[in-house]
C-alpha cells in the first residue's frame, strides 16, 4: 500500500504498469491580458496539465483512487512582451481522511513571484539536473513539495526524498534571474519554505504533520475524543517551536490550509480540550484569532 510506502511492482504481460503521482486541476486566468492571443493560454493550460498529470514524479506505484489531488490557478497579471508575463500562481493539494469522504487540505499557498516565457504550442522543457527554464522549474518544485507533504501526513519524514528534489531546484534556480528563488527574494517564497522544511529547526513540525493527519484526523471514524487530544498535544508542540522560531513560513502555511478544519474540529470538542485548543490557536494563527474566539466563547 502506497500510504505506508511500500513499493508495489504490478506485471502484465512482462511490462510494468505505473500510475502517475498527481491529478492536477489547471486552470489559467488570462482576463488582464489585451495585447496576446487568448490561445496562447488555452494551449499552456493544456501543456501544464499534461506536464503535471503525466509525469513520473516518484518511482512508487499509485492506484488512480490513491492519485494526489491538488490545483494550480495561474493569474496572469501583466504583459511582459510577447512571450513573457507576470502572474500570481494559486497551489492547493488535499489527502483524504480514512473512514470518510472528507479531503483535508495539507498545502495552500499563492505564489506572487512568478514570471515566465512561453510560446504557443511550445513543450515544456524540464531537466532535473539543470535549471531550464522558470516555468518548468516552478512546477516541478511545487510538484515534489505536494508529494511530500502528502508523504509527511501518512509516515514520519515520509517526504524527505521529495524535498531533497525541491531543494535541489531552489539551488539551481537561484543563479537564475527569477524572483522567488533567492532568500533576499522576500519572506515567503519558495527558497523560504523549502529552507523551513529541511531546517532542524523545524524537524518537529513535519512531526506534526504526521501526528496531526495520521493519529488524529485518520482516527476520528470511530473515535471523536482521543483523535481531537492528540491534535492538541500537535498544537502544543507547534507553540513550543513558535516561541522560539516565530513567524516562520512553514507555520504559516500549516494554519493557512488548517484554520477552517481546526475550527471544525474544537466546534465538536468537550468544553475543556476545546479551551485548551483554542488558546493554542490564538496565539499561533493571529490572523484567523477572531474565529477562534467567538467559537470559544460562543458569540
């Protein structure tokens, strides 16, 4: 079973069979742009679709029910020229809960540093031992942060492979001219979050993120108690990094796909845990404190 990495190898008639990693939604919004052809996006939506959706990312075998969901919204906001363009890049992924229809959000980021060269019906170029381009590399690098993340949640490290390749990506692409590569870039951007990711510092964090999906969410099928305690013992962990490493980026990103969930889960908690709970929160996620208040105090 994927979820435990073991690595299945499926024959038939002496071939392997392998199903890609990832089912990516791609959408591109272009409604800014007055000078190009509105094909141009047509095809690159399409170009991104297949680059994402029919690559081999990993050397694991998934069935088509266990492929990562997650989407991509490009927003292109200017015309650079003919062929280049700035835009925003929204990346979402979710992994199921076990025992129920549920997907919970496991990354949620909007990428403001994006630019990016293409022409009608050109091929996405991507080599994994050299940065080839701005696009591609963006792409691959979210591609193995979702990986990994979606290993993290069902085994302990389980995506430190996958993060050792977007780190990878981060160093080759820093020598480019692109923004959001380099640690000057700013303070949330893609050199950040992989640097937070591999950091020692953090290692608990991604610590979490297993005890969090695996031993809490997956085990609140036949348990409402005990699965919602080990999530706040998870929180408390998270509040005992934040005091000495406030404001990273991988916590903020953690409460940027968490916070409607958690809000969720303390609205069904015994009275006590969900104090308890809730003052995790308000200190770790400013930014949603007001939610969790009135869900504390009921107003």
């Amino acid at each position: 079973m994927r979820k435990i990495l073991i690595i299945l190898t499926f024959v038939f008639f002496g071939s392997q069979l392998f199903a890609q990693e990832i089912n990516c939604a791609v959408t591109i919004n272009a409604e800014k742009v007055t000078q190009t052809d509105p094909k141009i996006f047509k095809t690159l939506e399409t170009a991104i679709f297949e680059f994402m959706n029919t690559r081999k990312w990993t050397d694991d075998v998934f069935l088509p029910e266990e492929r990562i969901e997650c989407q991509i919204l490009i927003s292109i906001t200017e015309e650079l020229s003919s062929d280049k363009f700035r835009a925003q890049t929204s990346i979402v992924s979710r992994r199921p809960v076990f025992g129920s229809d549920y997907n919970s959000t496991l990354f949620n980021f909007q990428d403001k540093d994006f630019e990016f060269i293409y022409s009608e019906y050109q091929p996405l170029e991507y080599n994994e031992n050299q940065y080839t381009n701005n696009l591609t590399a963006m792409l691959a690098y979210y591609a193995y942060i979702i990986i990994g993340l979606d290993y993290d949640s069902f085994a302990l490290k389980g995506g430190d492979k996958y993060f050792v390749k977007a780190q990878t990506i981060v160093n080759q692409a820093s020598n480019s001219d692109s923004k959001g590569w380099k640690s000057y870039d700013g303070t949330r951007n893609r050199y950040w979050y992989i640097n937070n990711l591999m950091d020692a510092k953090f290692s608990v964090v991604r610590d979490v993120f297993y005890q969090y999906h695996r031993q809490g969410l997956d085990n609140m099928y036949n348990d409402q108690i005990k699965p919602v305690s080990t999530i706040t013992k998870a929180l408390q962990t998270l509040d005992n990094v934040n005091r000495t490493q406030p404001n990273s980026m991988v916590m903020q990103l953690f409460f940027s796909a968490k916070s409607d969930e958690l809000l969720g889960i303390y609205s069904k908690a015994p009275p006590a845990e969900k104090a308890k709970g809730i003052s995790y929160l308000i200190r770790l996620d400013p930014v949603n404190a007001d939610s969790y208040q009135e869900l504390l105090t009921g107003k």
